[in-house]
C-alpha cells in the first residue's frame, strides 16, 4: 500500500520531524520527484448526499462547504482546504452518471491517530476493511468503509 512513500507523503499534509523530511528530500532527489504534488483534486462519489455528509463531518469532525455545481444534476459538498499548502483537498459529487462503490482508486486522509478515526467511523455506521497497523517507518495506516460504500484510506504517524 505505501511502495510509494515520496508520493504518498506528498499527499498527506502532516508536519514532518526534520529527520523525516532530511529522508523524503533525500529520496526525491534520488527518484527525480519534483516537490509539485501529483495529486490535485478528488471526487468520492455518493447516492445520498445529507447521509454521506453527515459520515464525513462527524468522522473528521470537519464541516464540508457546498459548492455551487458548473453543470446541472451535480451536488457538491467540498472538503475544507488551502490550495496554496501541500497536499489536495477535493469533495463529495452526487451526480448520476457516477456511483460510489468500493474498487478503484484509494484516496488517504491525514490523521492525528487513524485510531480516531475509525473509531468514529464505527460510530455512524461504517465499516472497518482494515484495522489500524504500523507500515513501519511511514507510520500507521486503516482502510474502512464510508456511508456509500466507498472504502478509504487513514493515515497517521502514530
């Protein structure tokens, strides 16, 4: 799951302790990676958008922000973001050419202790595909269930 540290790293915005970011500079400078993140935005798609807004907000204890949609028969509810820091930010999409479901890409959200949040994952009614686990240096990971029957990922340092 995390053969790709440089990337992956790049993708969660967690501060790193300076001997940590000493090894992924090192390691970018070896692969060629440049320090742009290669992910920009994303969609984790929904059929019920007032339910998978509540999972959402509850389990990372964020409120989504409602964007309004560019085309017609499209809900959008965005997560919280700073398109000028690491990492990328993206939203719940309700629309009805795209239907959630559990294979595919990915995505891992940054956590304190992904502990936390899968804990609160059980709490309003998802599931648990992979219990909290070290990945050594890179730190703790959980893949769990949303709402929608999407799965994603949790990554933690600790």
């Amino acid at each position: 799951l995390c053969a790709d540290y440089p990337i992956m790293r790049q993708v969660f915005p967690v501060p790193l302790p300076d001997m940590e970011r000493s090894f992924m500079s090192d390691i970018n400078t070896l692969t060629g990676h440049s320090p742009v993140n290669p992910v920009r935005w994303f969609e984790i798609y929904v059929e019920d958008m007032s339910r998978a807004r509540r999972f959402y907000e509850a389990v990372f204890q964020k409120p989504l922000t409602y964007l309004p949609p560019p085309m017609p028969d499209l809900d959008i509810y965005a997560f919280a973001g700073d398109h000028n820091a690491q990492g990328s930010t993206g939203a719940l999409i309700k629309h009805p050419q795209m239907q959630p479901g559990g294979g595919g890409t990915l995505i891992y959200f940054g956590c304190a202790d992904c502990a936390v949040e899968l804990q609160r994952c059980l709490d309003h009614g998802g599931s648990v595909h992979v219990p909290k686990q070290s990945i050594g240096p890179y730190g703790f990971m959980a893949i769990v269930g949303d709402s929608e029957g999407n799965r994603i990922g949790l990554h933690s340092l600790t």
